[in-house]
C-alpha cells in the first residue's frame, strides 16, 4: 500500500485541481480528499477559516495536508517542469512593488517565515520519482510578471518559487498543529516576463475569464509562454499526484 499518510490535498481552483484529480483517476489505491482551494492569500485565509468549523474537518482529528500547485520560478536553477518541495514559505511584510524591486538588502526582519512539516515533507520527498529540493518559497498577494522583479525577489527573500497561497495555508493550519507539507511544479521561468494578469483575479480568489482573455491578447508573446509552461507544470503535476498515491508494494 501507499505509505503516505496525507488524507487531504489543497490545491488552487482551475486547472491545477483538475490535474490532481486527473492524476488521482488513474489509480486504484485509496485516495485523499482533494479540495479546490481560492486564488491568493486573503481569499484563502477566508476559506480556510470556514472550512476548519466543518464536520469534513472536525471529523478528523489529525490531519496531514498537502499544498500541490503550480508556482514561478525566481532562480536560474528551477526550470519549467521542475518539481519542488517548501522547507518554509516567506511572505513580504511590504507588499508594495516599488519596495520590492528597489530593496537590495538581505531577509527583512519583519517578514514572517513558516516552516512545513518536517517529517511529512521527509516522506513526501521518499515517495517521489526522483530527487527533488527542499526550497524556500515566497507567498506574493499578486501575481509577479516581470522576470526582473522574480529575480530580484529571489535574492532579496533568498526564495527559489514564488506561490500566492502558501503562507496562507500555514497560518491557518499550521497554528492549529495541522502537519503542512507542499509541493510545487514551476510552470513559468525567470527569464521571461508574464502577461499581467492581476486585474482578471477578482476579489474572491478567482480567475475572470473575459478579463483572462483580454490580457493574453494584449500581450500575445508573453500569453503564449504562459501557455505552453503551464500545460507543461500540469502535465508533470498530474504525472507526480498519480506516482505520490499509487500504491507501493
């Protein structure tokens, strides 16, 4: 049987949730419930707020989770397919752009820094099909488009990905001694700069499709980029959820 003990799977709405579940389709071996999960941070601590009241989760009372998803690279050494695993996840304690881009110092001190479950990632990283890194990921409450600013983000928080839910998820669970672990496909490089996105995300965590469609047509090139490495981190997500659960023997 599966030697992973997680019994849950928070992954963001959309087409990452849909990879996940197809990864899981292709199994026969018990599986974990999967939950779609809102887009940024405020609409995550919302919903996971809600969600912990629930019978789902008053249910059980030892939880282990795993954060899956797609994530940006802020490193020359992470590369688009590549899979890794967060030791602990920063979030900016100035969140402004011009703060970020200009700041060239080491980890500000008030920026809040989590750790994930230890012993849950030790085994997560086992059951993987090859050797993956423990890293440091960057949880932004909007999306980072200019590879610039990625890499400048890496240096300044000493972060290899960037997420927009991961600190959110720890604070919410973590405080609760809820075992946290997650893992990350890099679905866009940081050499390129993205479309921006941010104005089609509305207000609860969620992906506008008019307003999606009008950024990638403005910016043709970057929108085609966006394209082809998300439908690559899917692919490798999908292939790494069935791999994680299938049973071992």
């Amino acid at each position: 049987m599966s030697g992973l003990p997680i019994n849950t799977i928070l992954v963001p709405q959309g087409a990452e949730y849909q990879a996940v579940c197809r990864g899981l389709s292709q199994i026969n071996a018990p599986q974990p419930q999967v939950i779609a999960i809102p887009i940024g941070g405020e609409p995550v601590t919302r919903y996971l707020a809600k969600w912990q009241k629930s019978e789902q989760f008053l249910t059980n009372p030892h939880p282990k989770i795993l954060l899956m998803g797609l994530a940006g690279s802020l490193s020359p050494q992470y590369n688009l397919g590549d899979m890794v695993l967060y030791q602990d996840c920063v979030y900016p304690a100035n969140q402004s752009e011009e703060s970020l881009l200009t700041s060239d110092r080491q980890l500000p001190l008030n920026s809040p820094t989590l750790p994930t479950d230890r012993e849950l990632t030790t085994l997560i990283q086992h059951y993987l099909p090859k050797r993956v890194d423990l890293v440091r990921g960057l949880t932004s409450d909007r999306i980072i488009w200019s590879s610039a600013e990625k890499r400048q983000l890496g240096q300044v928080y000493q972060a290899a990905v960037v997420d927009m839910e991961g600190t959110a998820v720890l604070e919410v669970l973590y405080s609760m001694g809820v075992a946290v672990a997650m893992l990350r496909v890099i679905s866009d490089d940081c050499y390129y700069d993205l479309p921006d996105l941010n104005f089609a995300i509305s207000p609860e965590g969620k992906l506008e499709s008019l307003p999606l469609a009008m950024g990638m047509i403005r910016q043709p090139l970057a929108a085609t980029r966006l394209i082809r490495g998300s439908l690559q981190g899917l692919r490798v997500l999908q292939q790494v959820t069935a791999s994680l659960f299938q049973e071992k023997f």
